[in-house]
C-alpha cells in the first residue's frame, strides 16, 4: 500500500500572533488501534516547553 503527494504546502517557520491559528496535515502509518500522540517542542536552544496532542 503506498500513496503519492503530489502538492506539499509548508508551514515553515515564525512566530503567531495571540489567537491566530494554522493547520496542515501530518502523515503516517500505524496499525488500526493504535493510540497516537503528537509532541511539539518549542525552541531547544530556548527551552520552550513540551506540548502533546492525542490523535484519534
């Protein structure tokens, strides 16, 4: 099983203004069942912290 991209919009990278939002898309493969979690992490040379969002 595998899929083509045949357009890729990027996110790149920057700062939000307070209440702005941004969406994209992440892709992957697990087995049905699986509990996914997503972990952003802030700036690593500035120690922002750790944020983790639970995928359904």
């Amino acid at each position: 099983m595998g899929f083509t991209l045949t357009e890729i919009d990027t996110i790149g990278s920057g700062d939000l203004d307070v209440g702005a939002s941004v969406t994209g898309n992440v892709v992957g493969e697990a087995p049905p069942g699986t509990k996914l979690k997503l972990r952003y992490e802030g700036n690593f040379f500035i120690g922002s912290e750790e944020v983790d969002f639970d995928l359904r």
